[in-house]
C-alpha cells in the first residue's frame, strides 16, 4: 500500500511539475503578446465567454474542453466583428461576450441533470488532476507556439505595434491577427485547467508585467515570464499543499506578491540611481 | 514628363457614411515636391490614406505605378503605444518588411544602413533604447529612419514637423531636398509658410483638392482659390486666410 501511494504521489506531482512548466511557457509568450498590444480584457472576455461552451459541453455530455475551445474561438472572433461591424465600443462588446458566455454556461449546467462533477476545477483550476491527455495536448500547444513566434517574430512584433505601416507594406496583418488569436483561444482554453476561468488573466498579465519591470525587449520579456512564471507556479503549489488551499488561487497569489515585490524593489532601485546622479 | 508614379482621378473616399474627399484628381511624379495643406479634418491624412491603401475607395480610382511597399510613410505620432516593448534600431529596420520575406533575418548591409539613417537623423545613440524612453521629436526621428530604410520612391510625410525642435527642422528640410533629387516626395503640414521655399507644387485640400503649380502662394492665388488655412510666409506677401471653399 505504502509502495502504491508513493508511485501515486510521485506520478501526480510529475503531472503538475509538467503541467506549471508547458503553461508557464504558453502564458509567458502569449501573454507578452497580450500584455504589449493591451489585449487583457479581451482575453478576458475570451475567457469567461468559454464557460458557455463548457456548459453546453457538460449537458451533452461531450468533453468540456471541445466546447470551451469552440467558444474561446468564436468569442474571440465576435469581439473583433462586433466592435467593427456592429458598431458598438469594443469594451463593450468584450462586456456582452464575457457575460452572455457565463449565462449560456451557468443555464447549461443548471440542466444537466444530476451533478456536475469537476464544476468547481473549471471555476478555479486544478492543476494536481491533470491528465495524460491534457499533457500531451499542452506540449504540443507550446511547441505550435514556439515556433509560430519563433519563425514569424518580426512580423509579429511589428504588425503589433504599427498596424497601419505593416499593411503599408503588404504585410499578411489579417492572418497574422487571425493565427494569433486562434493560439491565444487554445492557450486561454487549456490554462483554465491550471488557473480556472476566473484566475487565468493573471497567468497572462501578472508574469509579464513583472518582467516587464526589467526589461523593455519583447523577447527578453518573454524569456523572464516563463521563468517568473514557473517560479510562481512551483511555490504556489506549494503553498496551496503547506496551508491546504486551492492551488489556482495559491498560485495566483504568489505570482502577484512576486510582482509587488519587483515592482517595490524596482521602485527604491530607480530611487537610489537618481539620487546618486 | 516623366511617368507618373500615382494617378488618382475623380476620387471620393471616406468613413462610414461620412465622405471625406469628394472628386479629387492629382498626379504624382517622380521628382515632385508636393505639400499638402488644408485645414484640420479637411482630408489630408484621408488622402494620404487613400494613396497608401487603407481606405477603400468609395468612387475613382488611385493608380499605383510602383508597389505599395516602394512608399515610405512617416504616420503622425499620436496612434502609437509608448509603452510598446520594442528598440529604436527594431522600429527602424521594421522599414524593411516590405523587401523582405517574413521570416528572412537581417543582413550586416541592412544594419549599416539602418545605423547610418540613425545616425543622420541623431537617434543612433538610442538604438537601443525602448520607444516609451523616447520624446515625441527623437520618435519622429526613428519613424523617418523606419520610412527611409527600403529606400522608397516616394515619401509621404505626415506633418512631419509637429514634435520636431527648429534645429532638426532646419536639418530635416535640408536633407528632404537632397533627397527630393531621386525621390517624389508629399508632404502634409498645417503651416505651409516654413516649408514653402523647399516644396515646388502646393495641393490644397478641403473636401476637394486645388493643385497649385508653384510654391508661391500669392494673394491672388488666394483671392482665387479661396484656401481656408492659415498661411504665414516670409515673402512679400504675409496673410492668413480663413475662409472656405466655395463650390
């Protein structure tokens, strides 16, 4: 029995060792991305528009991740063609998308008979349950992603910050906004089984913004948000076992105190040099 | 003549179901010196828009002798994100999109050449610094770099002077008519009286564009076009005109 629960241990602290180490990494990219062309409250509306698919998965009994994944896509996409063809102020078409998303979900799950099991991991995240397949789908997400920004860096990083100038000169701007936002919908839909729906933003902001503090290089950011990431990830867990608190929340937690605490040190650095000067 | 580069004939533009420009007619040639005034909301920045293809036209047509990509841009300041994390030396190389193939890297030659238009224009000291780091005139700098880098045919400046301080202005006009020796060049700006000893043809836009075939702008230029800007010069005949177009 001993020998049993120790394989057990070993093989699901693995799972979420594997797990902190393939979000750190999609987050760290994707978010820098988010983070440079302000795109958090998009994602966030992204995010919680999701939960409706979840729901309608659960009551159909299909794999919530399916659903959830079809959603993020479409939301992402209504948001950009609400705001342009409808007419309407992009925050609030983020608005309407984010809450209409969390309606469909919350009536979905309300009709699903019976109990819904795994309800409150989506909520909240649970990165100690894991599975196999989830893992194998998140490393390849983080390979696609690597080599999307990898090969197609510059134009990425340009079309992000002059989007006028790059369609002056032919840049492919519509697919290169439309690849990406179809990776930021994966990457969203997967890190919900990390951070949850509610927490997940700040994988995506929280990191960044903390590197961001040290440097101002696009790529630089990026190579610190995983790095500060996984740190924060491995603490949290384990935090969330030494208190015995959710993990999610835990997580979210440390990644935010670590940001106080750069941001304070940044603070009294920045202090210091200009009074040596 | 020589042949032109752009042709724009009877062209009506605009947003939504505002129309901006209404049938404007202009020709562009190599060798042009064009500045275009007018008043603010007018059209110019619609114009140029239109020539660079962002808007599409709503009636007539804009003829491109030359690909997109052989104009250089120089967009006003204020669209930008000073927060954005990219350097100096990134924003100006990113002039080089259009030549290159998308996931192409750089090569030594197109660095020096990037350092060398740092360098005139005084921002090489800043390579590497972010452009949040940057004032509003060093910004406009790294943005003529980045417009001049893939070595265009034409460039179209977009009130190019607003951050600039009177030092860089002097050199700057100094180093457009240099360059006004093989390139076309069209430039935006609301005082036309600083520049107009630099500029050969003047094209004034409000709703509908007069093209004056000269630099000088006189009073009876004036009296007959009825252009409704206001006009400082340092000739014999100083005035500001405030009145509109009449059609």
């Amino acid at each position: 029995m001993d020998i049993f629960t120790g394989i057990f241990a070993y093989k699901f602290i693995n799972h979420a060792l594997i797990a902190a180490l393939l979000s750190s990494i999609i987050c760290g990219v994707l978010g820098t991305y988010i983070v440079s062309k302000r795109m958090v409250f998009i994602s966030g509306g992204i995010t919680h528009a999701s939960f409706g698919g979840i729901g309608i998965a659960f009551y159909f009994g299909l794999n919530p991740f399916l659903g959830a994944a079809v959603f993020a896509f479409l939301s992402a996409l209504g948001i950009e063609y609400i705001s342009k063809k409808g007419n309407i102020r992009n925050d609030s078409s983020i608005g309407i998308l984010w809450s209409l998303g969390m309606a469909i979900g919350i009536i979905f799950i309300y009709l699903t008979p019976g109990f819904t099991p795994n309800l409150m991991s989506y909520l909240f995240g649970s990165i100690l349950t894991v599975s196999s397949g989830e893992l194998i789908f998140m490393g390849v997400l983080a390979i696609l992603i690597i080599s999307f920004f990898f090969i197609f860096y510059k134009p990425i990083l340009f079309v992000a910050f002059d989007e006028n100038f790059a369609k002056t000169q032919n840049a492919p701007v519509k697919l290169i906004n439309f690849s990406l936002m179809a990776l930021i919908a994966l990457g969203i839909v997967i890190n919900i089984r990390v951070a949850g729906i509610i927490l997940v933003m700040s994988l995506l902001t929280l990191p960044q913004n903390t590197a961001n503090l040290f440097s101002n290089n696009f790529k630089t950011i990026i190579i610190y948000s995983i790095l500060i990431s996984f740190v924060g990830v491995m603490a949290g867990l384990g935090g969330s076992f030494w208190l015995g608190i959710p993990s999610g929340a835990s997580i979210i937690f440390t990644l935010a105190l670590i940001f106080f605490a750069a941001k304070v040190g940044n603070f009294i650095f920045l202090k210091n040099k200009r009074k040596q000067k | 003549m020589n042949k032109p580069l752009i042709n724009i004939q009877n062209l009506s533009v605009g947003y939504e179901s505002q129309k901006v420009l209404e049938n404007v007619s202009v020709t562009i040639h190599p060798n042009d010196f064009i500045g275009v005034i007018g008043p603010n909301g007018g059209g110019k920045t619609t114009l140029i828009k239109s020539i660079l293809g962002l808007l599409p036209a709503w009636q007539g047509t804009v003829e491109m002798h030359i690909d997109k990509s052989e104009i250089g841009y120089l967009p006003q300041f204020n669209p930008f994100d000073k927060q954005f994390p990219i350097t100096v030396e990134q924003v100006v190389l990113s002039g080089l999109f259009g030549r290159k193939r998308l996931f192409k890297r750089y090569r030594e030659r197109d660095k020096s050449h990037a350092e060398c238009l740092m360098a005139r224009a005084g921002v090489i000291d800043l390579k590497d610094k972010a452009v949040g780091e940057l004032s509003g005139g060093q910004m406009q700098r790294t943005l003529l770099c980045r417009a001049l880098i893939n070595k265009p045919k034409l460039l179209i400046l977009d009130e190019p002077s607003t951050f600039v301080d009177s030092k860089f202005e002097g050199e700057l006009f100094e180093w457009l008519c240099e360059l006004n020796s093989e390139i076309a060049i069209l430039m935006v700006s609301h005082d036309i009286g600083t520049i107009s000893s630099h500029i050969k043809t003047i094209a004034c836009v409000n709703k509908t564009l007069h093209y004056h075939q000269s630099n000088k702008i006189s009073a009876e230029q004036l009296l007959h076009y009825n252009c409704p800007i206001q006009i400082i010069t340092h000739g014999e005949v100083p005035h500001q005109v405030l009145a509109s177009h009449k059609h």
